[in-house]
C-alpha cells in the first residue's frame, strides 16, 4: 500500500463506449477518488468482474500507472 496514493472513491461508472484507444477494454470502471492529501482524481479500477468493482465509499489502494492513467483497485 501506498499510503500518500490509497484513497476513498467519491463516485464511479462503468464506461460501455470508450474513447477509441480504449476500445479493446471496454467495458471497464472509472472512480473519482478522494486521496488522503484532500486531492480529488479520477482513475481506472482494475477488475473485469462484478465482485471487483469498487463502489461510493470504498478505500482504494494504487496499483500502477500506465501511459499517464493511474489504476487502482479495491483495497484488502
């Protein structure tokens, strides 16, 4: 865990049409998160199926970032 990175989701989708770079993933879940600075950020959730998707209120741990997006997935 990344304490400086790990957060609570504020809000979260699921995105059926993407963006094109993005269309191979679709669909896929996207949460905005409060880190524990106080910053707000949006990221993409890890996870294909229902059971590891994240929802309002959730505490999120940082996984890794890829091309400049920041994915997460639902904390232990």
């Amino acid at each position: 865990m990344n304490p400086d990175r790990d957060g609570t989701v504020y809000t979260e989708t699921i995105v059926y049409s993407p963006p094109e770079q993005y269309a191979a993933d679709a669909p896929y879940q996207i949460a905005i998160i409060d880190l524990s600075n106080g910053e707000r950020v949006t990221v993409r959730v890890l996870g294909k199926n229902a059971d590891e998707r994240v929802y309002i209120g959730d505490r999120v741990t940082f996984v890794e970032d890829k091309n400049g997006v920041a994915y997460y997935k639902r904390a232990d």
